[in-house]
C-alpha cells in the first residue's frame, strides 16, 4: 500500500458509467406529453420540487423519480391527466430501468493500474436491485473488493464504509461526480475526495467546491486519477 492511502471508493452512475443521459432522455419524453399543460421549463422546476419532497420517502433512483413524474403530471393537470400518459410515464421508467450500460473513457484502464496497490470499492446509492444490476452488466464487479449501495452519502456513512472495507476514512479516498454526495461528506469524514465533473449532473447533486481544503482535487476525467494519487502519496 502507497502512503498514508489505502482504499479508493468509486461512485458508480456518471463516474464509472453513463447514467443522468437517461434522465434527460425521460425529462424530454415528460415534457412532450405534458406540453399542452405547462411549458417546458415550469414543467423541469414542479418535477424537482416533487423530487426534493419525495426524496425522504422513496430514495434516490429511478423508481422515486418515475412516481415524482406521474405526481407532477397529476399537479400541473388538475387531477385531469390522462390514463394514457400515466402509462407512458411508467413505460419511460420501465425503459431507464433497462437501459444498457456504456462505460465512461478510461474506467477499465484506471482500475487495472490502481487495483493492485489499493482496496478499491464502490459507494454508490439508488435502487439497489437497479444499481445491483447496472454493477453486473458493466462487467466491473471482479475489480472491486466490495460494493456499498447505500441511501444517503453522507459523513457517517462514508466513516462506517471506510473503516469497514479500510483502515478509515482517514485513509481512503472517494471519487465521483457530485460534490455534494461524493467530495464534501467525505472530506468531512477526514478523507480526500477527488471530483471528476460530468456534462450531466443533477441539480441537487451540486454544491460548492471546497476549494480550501488541502484534501481535495478536481480532474478532468479519470485518466488523470493515478497521477493526483501519486501526487497524495509523495506528498
């Protein structure tokens, strides 16, 4: 083991595999049913509010954000939405659940060049029969020493997570693509976090960057990871 580093987490959706393209996909698909209700851009805010609310009863992933679409269809109709675009709704949910995976540039390389020196796990929350299945058919599992699907990303969870599968937080390092879920709580928990932006985030995976804290980096892509952990390491 390199320094004072010894587990690499990974998060899954839009940091090892594409994921957010298929929620944009349904937002569209959402809009053009609703059209003659509301504009576009009214329609967008409703169904946020409904997935900020709903958030504490059905969880991240797409099953809560398929029931947020057909609450938000009921809302913005007055109750009159029609049968068929309810069922369109849940076809659209259906579809995210089986959609293919396609793999981000330079996961698999990334992976072989750091497996062999540091733990390495993924922490990622949602569905986890989706999440399960999605982990599968990357063809990643076998790189991984453990998988934690979890409800929330938060200080305590990354705490429990690396002291589980490490030798604690202080020594691990989380990777992904949202600052609030993947950078800031795992800093907080005394580990670095790494940031690796993705064209498509979801708004509430926003936050501001931590800019101040000697623990944590932003890279382009994962191609830049090994060389920013040997930099931790040597430093």
């Amino acid at each position: 083991m390199g320094g004072a580093l010894t587990t690499i987490g990974f998060d899954a959706d839009d940091t090892l595999w594409h994921n957010e393209r298929y929620f944009a996909l349904s937002h569209d698909r959402f809009a053009a049913l609703l059209a003659e209700h509301s504009e576009r851009d009214h329609l967008m805010a409703r169904l946020l509010e409904a997935e900020r609310r709903n958030l504490p009863h059905y969880g991240y992933g797409i099953k809560g954000f398929t029931l947020s679409m057909i609450e938000t269809a009921i809302e913005v109709t007055e109750g009159k939405v029609p049968a068929e675009v309810i069922s369109d709704l849940l076809a659209a949910g259906r579809e995210m659940l089986d959609h293919p995976i396609e793999l981000l540039p330079h996961v698999e390389d990334v992976l072989e060049n750091l497996r062999s020196d540091y733990r390495l796990i993924v922490v990622t929350k949602g569905d986890l029969l989706d999440q399960e299945r999605k982990l599968a058919q990357s063809g990643l599992r076998d790189r991984f020493d453990a998988v934690e699907i979890v409800s929330h990303k938060t200080e305590a969870a990354y705490r429990h997570i690396f002291k589980q599968h490490g030798q604690g937080a202080e020594r691990g390092l989380m990777v992904g693509n949202s600052m609030a879920s993947d950078v800031r709580p795992m800093i907080a928990a005394g580990g670095w976090g790494i940031y690796v932006p993705h064209d498509l985030t979801w708004a509430m995976e926003h936050a501001e960057a931590p800019t101040n804290s000697p623990r944590f980096a932003e890279i382009s892509d994962l191609s830049g990871l090994p060389e920013t952990i040997e930099k931790i390491v040597s430093g």
